[in-house]
C-alpha cells in the first residue's frame, strides 16, 4: 500500500515513517492476536488401517475467544497428508473440527507430529504461532495383495476335502478305512495285502486330515531386508503372480505366510507363526477362529527387517519347543542358488 504514495512523495522521511507505521500496526496486531495456547485439542484417528486405505485424523478445537486459526496436522512427509494446513474461525463454547487425509504406502507403526496453530490478529497483519505436542501412532497393516488369489485355493481346499462337487474325486490324505472294489475305484487305491486274505478285492479309502499343526517361520534378518526387483516381462502374464514392486523380501514373505496361514485355518489346521532373526520378535500362537488373518496381520505390522543374519539354532530351539507334535514347519527364507 505505502509503494502508491511513495511515488507523489518520494522523500525518505515519508518511506521511514510509513515503514514506523507499518510496525506500529504490525505490533498491535500483534499484541490483539489471541494465544494459540489457550486452544484445548483432541486428537484422534481409526487404527489400525490396511496400507492403500486412506487414513482420516481429526483434530477437534475448543477455544474460551474467538480465533481467527491456520492449522497444520503434521504427520511424516511418506504419509502424504492432505490437504496442508485448515483455515478456520474458531467460536466460544463451540466445537471446531478439521480433518486431514492420509495416504499410506507403508506398512509399521506412524507418529504423528506436532499440531502448529497460528492466531491471527484483528487485521491478519501478524499473528502469534505455537506447536502444540499431541501424540498420536498410526497402525498400519500389511496390504495383503495375495488375498486376490485366496478363492482359488480355497476352492482346491474344497476339492481336496471331498465337499465340492467335481469330475475328480477329493480323496484326502488320511486313511480311513476298507471297502470293496467298485467299477471306477482308482487302481491305485487297492490294498494288495488285504485283498490277498479277503475273496474280493479291497481298497483303501481316504479322508482329509483335520486338526493338523503347522508352523510358519519368517526370516526377519539380512535376507529379508534386500529388495525384490521388478518382475521380468515373461512373468507379467502369470495369473499367479502378485505384483510387490520394489520391496524387500520381508514384504513378499509376509503375503505367503497370512495366505498359508489362512488356508490352514480354514482347513481346520492349528497356525502357529513365528518372525525370528538373532530373537523372536513375534510368537502368534493359534486363535479363534476368523481372528487369525487380523492378528497376524496386527503382528506383521510390527515387524521391521533387520541388518542381522538369521539364528538357526534359535529357529530349531523355538520350533523344537512349540510343536510337540507331528506337523508341518514352513520356513520363509532365503534360498541361494549355491545351498
């Protein structure tokens, strides 16, 4: 405003005396400007959310004066927090609310930042700024992109178990039991011996198994913190493929253990899952039932690769202590061409 003036009074009385002025309002503005600390915030968010799904934090404001505010949500800049800063009014006795949006890309525990509050003036000429501690941690799950291919094998499960209708018959891979043969028995299922003492022939006969023990391990060490590279063209058409991009290992070994586990619990099978490198990080001993995929998930998220090669007499001591049964031990690893 002063550059207008200055032009019929070029003089540099007139400059340094507008300059005084501007200060002198600048100071009482200043001085009018309400203190951002009288503010009461509360901060929140819902935990935990999947990584692609948008994250929403909301700030609720309540003020004892009117405030004209500038407001900044301040979480990491890997959140993508949007939009930057709120602009609002601020009223006594009334609840404000603003809301940022995140987009997440990784998977672990967030925290978020400071809550910055400017106060403006009467004249928005100045305004008095505070950052304000409001601790905050964001839960974010693994994205489980393996989950696309869950149907399909939960329909071979069915195959396998004899309770979906097929062409081939879902034999199981428990015995059961001795029958007769019947015209279209698989051959294969003859029992020599039995039929040897018996006039007729006699097959053996298969159920699924139930109530089987499984373990699955994952490598969290240096193995599990090197990138997977992007996929080769030849594999691009393969139904079967699921796309990590650039990941570390860690990613691609926590999508096939929340995949198996699933089948496993769906099949009835007791889960355990544990994550190891030089100390076991997480010990998910089997749950209910439908809480599985939740749970582990909650505990992948935790779970970071370290720089540290993986104890093996660690592996063998916890899986030696923890199934004390029969079972099937699933080892998420490395495996160099040269082992």
């Amino acid at each position: 405003m002063g550059i207008i003036p200055l032009f019929f009074f070029p003089t540099s009385l007139f400059f340094f005396g507008w300059l005084v002025l501007c200060a002198l309002l600048w100071a009482f503005d200043a001085t009018m400007a309400p203190s951002p600390r009288q503010l009461s915030i509360e901060r929140s968010i819902d935990t935990p959310i999947p990584v692609g799904n948008p994250a929403h934090s909301r700030i609720v404001l309540r003020t004892p004066v009117p405030m004209r505010l500038d407001l900044r949500d301040a979480w990491p800049p890997s959140t993508h927090p949007s939009p930057y800063s709120h602009s609002l009014v601020a009223q006594p006795e009334m609840e404000s609310r603003v809301t940022t949006t995140l987009h997440l890309e990784r998977r672990g525990s967030i925290r978020a930042d400071y809550v910055t509050v400017r106060s403006w003036g009467p004249l928005r000429m100045a305004a008095r700024q505070t950052s304000i501690v409001a601790p905050l941690n964001l839960n974010v799950l693994p994205p489980f992109r393996a989950k696309r291919l869950l149907p399909s094998r939960l329909a071979r499960l069915h195959e396998l178990e004899g309770t979906t209708a097929t062409v081939l018959r879902g034999p199981g891979t428990e015995f059961d039991s001795l029958r007769e043969y019947v015209r279209g028995d698989d051959p294969r299922d003859i029992d020599w011996r039995a039929s040897a003492r018996s006039s007729d022939l006699v097959v053996r006969t298969w159920r699924p198994e139930r109530d089987r023990h499984v373990m699955i391990v994952v490598d969290a060490g240096r193995s599990g913190a090197m990138l997977l590279g992007e996929p080769q063209e030849a594999d691009l058409g393969d139904k079967d493929l699921v796309e990590l991009g650039v990941a570390p290992r860690l990613d691609a070994q926590i999508e096939a253990a929340l995949l198996l586990g699933v089948l496993a619990d769906r099949a009835g099978d007791q889960v355990h899952m544990l994550v190891v490198d030089r100390e076991i990080h997480e010990d998910l001993a089997q749950q209910r039932a439908g809480a599985l995929i939740r749970e582990a998930a909650k505990a992948f998220s935790r779970v970071q690769p370290s720089l540290l090669p993986l104890d093996w007499q660690l592996v063998i001591n916890a899986v030696d202590k923890r199934l004390r049964h029969p079972g099937l031990v699933v080892l998420l690893t490395e495996t160099p061409p040269a082992a």
